[in-house]
C-alpha cells in the first residue's frame, strides 16, 4: 500500500511545482526577455505559472515565431497564377501544376541539432520536412538537400560530413523516396556550424488537400504515431540561440528519428486520407505537441482541451511540460470529425501505429493542457503564434566594414597565371567544384521510378509525373560567398541560378522556398545580410514570376569562443525552386551528343573574375564583389533558351556558374567522354574568360545543320552569342593550351573528395 501512496504523493508534487507561478529569472533562463515576461502576464493577466512559461518560450523562440525576421518576410511576394496554398497559410506552400494535381514543397533547416549530432539530427530534418508535405495529404516524391561544411581537409568536418551524409541516406533510403538533387559547399566560416537543409516534394489531387487549421467544436483531437520521449525537449530554444563550446551539453535537444516508423505513419496518413475523417492535420515538428495544438487552433480561431496524461509515454513520470515540449519524431496531431473515430483507430491499428484521442476542439480562444484532471495551463492560443500575440522586432542594421573594402578590389592586382593547365586541374580537384559522387552515392536516387535525370545529367532534377505527360523540374541553390560579398546582389544570383538550371533542363520556374541561414539577428551587421538577402530575393522572384511559398528563417548560425568573439557563417538564404516541364520531350541534358556539334556561348563573357572559386583558391583573395550581374540580362537569355528547347533548336544546355566556362564545359564533356576544341575571347583576360564566374551565361551544343535557324532565334531574341567552337572525340583544347584527354580530367574530378577523405 505504500508504493501507490508515493506515486500518489509525487504525482501532487509535480502537479503543485507545474503550477506555481514562474519567475524572472525562471524566463530569462529560458531564453525571454524581462519584457517579453511583461508581455505574457500581460495577455493572461497574472503570472504564468511554470509549465506555461515554458510554453511560451519555445513559441516565442525564434525558431518558432520569427520574431526578428517577419517584418521582412511580409515584404516577399506571395501571389502567382498557380498558387493553392500561399507562405503561412498551411504546412507547405502548394502550386497547381493542372489535370487536378497540386505540388507540396518545403525546405527547412537542421543546423544546430546536425552540429552537435551530425547523424541523428540531418536524419530527424529529412522526417520533419517529409512530414510536412504528407500531412497536407501530398504523397512524398522526391527529396533534396543542401549542405554546408568547413574545411574538407579539417578531421572534425570530415566526422560531420560523414554523419551527416550517413544520416540523410539511411533515413531517405529507408522511407523509400529518392534523393534527387542537392548540393555540397565547404569554407571555413561554416567550420564549427554546418548548415543541413532538407527539402521534400510531394503531390495531391486538389481535390482532398488537407488543412492544418482545427474545426468543428466539439470533433476529437488525436494523436498519432510513435509513442513521447524526452528527446528533443526545447529543441526549438535550442535552434534559438549560438552555438557555443557547451553546445554538447544541449545533446537531449536533438530528436531521435525512426524512418520505418515514418513510413507506416506515411502510409496510414495516405489511407485516412481518402476517406472523410479528417478535419485538419499537422506534424508535431519543432515545440511538439505545443506547437500543434496552439497553431492548429489559431488558425481555425477555436480552442482545445488537451489531457496530457493521455499521450502514449516511453518513459514514465514525465512532467507536463516535459510532454508538451518533446519533439520525439513520427508524431502528428489530428482533428477527426466526430462520428470517425472507430474508422480511424482501424486504420491506425492495421499499420500498428498509436493513435490515442487526447483532447477536444472547443470554443476559441483557449487551449487548455490538464494532467490527471487537473488544469496545468490555459493559454489563448493566438497568443503564441505569427500574427497574434507573438513579439514582432525591427532590428537595427549597419553596412559592414568588409562590404566597403570589397569594392576596392581591381583584377589589375592580380596576377594572371603562366601555366593555366594547372589552374584547370586544381580546380577540378577543388571540393566545391569536383563531383560530390562520394556523397550522392550513398542516397538512392531510383526508388520509386520517377527520377528522370538520374541517368541522364541535367541541371536540375526531373521527376516523372506518372499517368501524365507532365514533369516536375526542381533544384536547391545558393553561392554564399557571393551573398557574403554583396547580399542583394548575391540573393538575386542565387534566384536566378536555380530558375536558370530549371530553364536549362526544359522546365518552367513556378515558384520558390527558401531556407535563410544567417548569424545573430541582434548582430546590426548580420541582420544587414539578412535584409539585403530579402530586397534581392523579391526583385529576382518578381522577375521570374516565382513567389514564395514559405520556407524557414535559421538565425544564430555562428560560433562563440570562449572569449565572447563571434564568427557567423556565410549568410545563405538556400533557395529550393520547383519548376514545370509541360511536355516531357523537353527534357534537356547537359551532355556533349557528338563529335562535331557546335559549342555557343549564350550571354556575355566579361573581364571578371570576382568572387570566383579561381580567385579564393588559387589567389587566396577571400574578399571581392560579387560577380557580374544584370537581372534583366539575366532574363533574357533565360527566355531565349526556354525557346531554343521549346523549337528544338539545340542538343544539350549547361549553365556557366562555380568554376566559370572551363568547369562547365568539362562538365558536359564528362558523361560521353568527348572533348572540346575552344577559342577564347581575345578581349578578355584568359584566366577571366576560363574561370571568371560573371553570370547570365549558357552554354549549349548545336547540330550544323541546325545552325542557321538556332542563330536567327539568338539574334531575334536580343541575346550575345559566340561561337566557341566544337565537340571533339576527346581532346580538350583552348586556343593553344592542351589541357589533355577528357578521360583524365575526368578522373580528377570524380575522385577527389574520395582521396581527401582517404588522406585524412
């Protein structure tokens, strides 16, 4: 009899210390300012007490409400012709791509967890970003990701990389969606704070979309999935803060994931979702079940009552806020429409999955959180969410020392090299050029079927639309280096690469998501990046037609010492684009066809080498303008080589970007084994002609029979064409330089990363 006695007695215990009202320094330790904890005492009027305190700091973290950011994010464009669900109206941002299909896409950040535990925390982003896509009822169809490291060389990078790389193939691998894409950068700035950012594709007939918003008082709110752990718990005021030496401490902070377990959750979620029992959905992602009930409940303006001591536990004895707060993986909250129930815990059952009813959709604006019956926080939930109650900051911003040296560098300081080969095969060995197969290899890109590129190299993914004539285009694309050096600038570029890569491949930009990776927004300097980085974004996506559908803001992307200095990383507002192939006989490759075809330059090569991987590398000059670029420029020869594919005027399309025109013509040489016999621009330094970076550039091949119509389309369109020469069996030559067989440069490329590796 004693033992139910102590339970009894230490249940009281943490139900009476759960309710006691939270203090100051209870709220600074959490991560809130003194007037923030004015704020919320305020909005209920009295003391919150310590489980709602605790509420409050992960919905009022950064991570969770962008509250240093959403000033600015309003300023994005938001509208386009083929929107369904526009930024911050659902899970995922959703495009018509017509028959009756709609496209889910999102991109979002894992940085912090990644830095601390590469493996469990690049695994646990790609679940959450699949999450999101499935719970508005679109089927996953395609991942990508975008990954930043510091030095290759560097062994600590090298564990990252590996954990990383490890984490995202075996829970992608094990969910059955491919990998489809990405890209790999490394520098020092991102030395001791990688960057993972995953981003998942899926579709859905338009007609069963599913919301996120909770309705109907009175329907049942459930909960489904894996059982709660204490893994994860302020996860979201960890991503909310630098990381620092003592980050290992914050390892509890990192979620577990379980990719089987995701897939039943997958496939039950896509069964519920064709009958009518559900009435709104949402992943449990970052702040748990606090998250989902208060946002579920804010945008349906109505209230829930949530028992807490029904939620299936793996460990027993959690407190109230403890359940509230674990982010544990392969979780989702469900709104059923009364009368459904005994259909969902069939289907629920079948796949072996808990799906427990704990709580009630009331009457706004209140959530109420009970434990073993008793109220242990009641909070109007429009109060912590976006556009409700949330703190809204206008941070200052201060023009950087660095930018203004930028601008005094001259090519003239800069010595061109006398041997340029050796240039070539530098740079071709360069991690941040040379192909990342060690990495690619480990995801697999043909589960599914509906990869189209894997075997035939284009610059962005495509991926088959089954039972349609259709294709979705898509890429993940950003130069941090370049938006370090000039941030609008360097935004604009990293738009217009990747609709660049999209029009290359024979699709049509539709719309974006992004994924914004900066440093301290309390830092002027840093929060100067971020503006930039927004002005840039919005003119380019005006330009190009391509809103914003959503995305993440990731602030606190930098390194404290011990001594109070900080290092944040490059600014890197990562740009997920998703693009339309309307037929797929469109498709256009990268690749050399055949010997003889004629190389184009499409856009004009410039006296520039800026910024260049061949200027950081090779001359060690880490500080220099962006890049040439010119938006309009940029759009016009977008325009005229959508047009080339649409007549069928060219053979294969290849956009000039890290490494400049060398790289990118070895590139399209690679994959047949052919060569190429070029001359340069005389009125261009050769090293700037070869290796410069200045954008709006396309090469592509023609067939010589095609070349009069080709040239009279170029013309028309107002576009600069030069004719660069021929594809060759596989020599690689440039005016009077034999830069050898394409075979061995291709050696170089393929293998590098491997031998560093090796080596280190």
């Amino acid at each position: 009899m004693e033992v139910p006695n102590l339970a009894a007695k230490a249940k009281e215990m943490a139900k009476t210390a759960a309710q006691e009202p939270a203090t100051l320094e209870q709220a600074r330790e959490m991560g809130l300012l003194p007037e923030e904890f004015d704020k919320i005492r305020e909005i209920l009027g009295r003391t919150p007490n310590f489980t709602e305190m605790c509420v409050y700091s992960v919905m009022w973290s950064e991570h969770c409400s962008y509250k240093n950011s959403i000033k600015w994010l309003k300023t994005l464009p938001k509208d386009g012709p083929h929107m369904l669900v526009k930024a911050g109206e659902e899970n995922a941002g959703l495009v018509d791509i017509g028959d009756g299909i709609g496209c889910a896409f999102k991109i979002e950040s894992h940085n912090h967890p990644s830095a601390i535990e590469p493996y469990q925390g690049a695994a646990t982003g790609v679940g959450g970003i699949n999450r999101d896509i499935f719970t508005m009822g679109a089927r996953p169809v395609a991942q990508l990701n975008s990954l930043r490291f510091g030095k290759l060389s560097d062994p600590r990078t090298q564990w990252l990389m590996t954990g990383v790389v490890k984490g995202i193939g075996d829970y992608g691998n094990a969910f059955g969606i491919p990998i489809v894409g990405g890209e790999v950068y490394f520098d020092e700035s991102y030395q001791a704070n990688p960057l993972v950012n995953a981003m998942s594709v899926g579709l859905v007939n338009t007609s069963r979309i599913i919301s996120s918003k909770a309705r109907g008082v009175g329907n049942p709110v459930y909960i489904v999935g894996s059982a709660t752990g204490k893994d994860g718990i302020k996860g979201a005021s960890f991503a909310s803060k630098d990381i620092t030496e003592d980050s290992a401490r914050d390892l509890p902070s990192v979620q577990v994931g379980d990719p089987f377990q995701e897939k039943l959750l997958l496939e039950a979620t896509m069964e519920l979702a064709q009958t009518d029992a559900i009435a709104g959905m949402q992943d449990m992602g970052a702040a748990g079940i606090t998250c989902s009930t208060s946002e579920m409940s804010a945008g349906g303006k109505v209230g829930m009552d949530i028992h807490l001591d029904r939620v299936p536990l793996r460990q027993q004895g959690m407190k109230p806020f403890e359940i509230l707060l674990s982010e544990s993986q392969e979780r989702m909250l469900i709104v059923i429409r009364k009368g459904h129930e005994d259909e969902v815990k069939r289907i629920f059952d079948k796949w072996d999955l808990h799906a427990e009813e704990i709580g009630v959709v009331t009457e706004g604006p209140m959530v109420r959180y009970y434990m073993h019956g008793e109220v242990v926080g009641e909070i109007p939930a429009d109060s912590l969410v976006l556009g409700g109650g949330a703190p809204v900051y206008e941070r200052e911003f201060r023009e950087p020392a660095y930018y203004a040296e930028a601008k005094k560098f001259s090519m003239d300081q800069v010595a061109e090299p006398k041997d340029l080969v050796v240039v070539a095969r530098q740079l071709l060995a360069n991690p941040n050029i040379c192909s990342k197969r060690w990495i690619y290899e480990q995801y697999d890109s043909m589960v599914g079927t509906v990869n189209m590129s894997a075997n035939r190299p284009s610059d962005a993914a495509v991926v088959n639309i089954k039972n349609s004539n259709k294709a979705l285009v898509m890429t993940v694309d950003c130069n941090g280096r370049y938006v370090n050096a000039d941030p609008e600038t360097g935004t604009m570029i990293a738009v217009s690469e990747a609709a660049r890569n999209i029009t290359c491949s024979g699709g049509e930009p539709s719309a974006i998501t992004n994924c914004l990776n900066f440093g301290n927004p309390y830092n002027p300097e840093v929060y100067w990046q971020f503006v930039g980085a927004i002005k840039g974004m919005s003119a380019a996506c005006r330009k190009f037609g391509t809103p914003v559908t959503g995305g993440n803001v990731s602030f606190y992307n930098q390194t404290v010492a011990e001594d109070g200095s900080a290092r944040p990383v490059f600014p890197t507002p990562t740009i997920g684009m998703l693009g339309v192939m309307k037929d797929k006989s469109l498709l256009t490759t990268l690749d050399f066809k055949y010997k003889g075809d004629l190389i184009y330059l499409l856009g004009q090569p410039k006296d520039d080498i800026s910024s260049s991987e061949y200027l950081v590398s090779f001359h060690g000059i880490r500080n220099s303008p962006a890049p040439w670029f010119d938006l309009d420029e940029e759009f016009r020869v977008q325009q005229c080589v959508a047009g080339l594919i649409r007549n069928n005027y060219i053979s294969s399309a290849h956009d000039v970007s890290d490494g400049g025109l060398f790289v990118t013509l070895v590139e399209m040489g690679m994959p047949g084994d052919l060569g190429f016999d070029i001359v340069s621009d005389s009125e261009i330094r050769r090293d700037a002609f070869l290796f410069g970076e200045s954008q709006s550039r396309v090469v592509v091949t023609v067939v010589e029979e095609d070349e009069d119509k080709f040239l009279d389309f170029v013309v028309e369109s107002g576009v600069q064409v030069m004719l660069l020469g021929h594809v060759t069996k596989g020599r690689v030559t440039v005016d009077d330089l034999n830069f050898g067989l394409i075979t061995d440069l291709k050696e170089i490329y393929d293998n590098a990363i491997a031998e560093e590796l090796t080596q280190g």
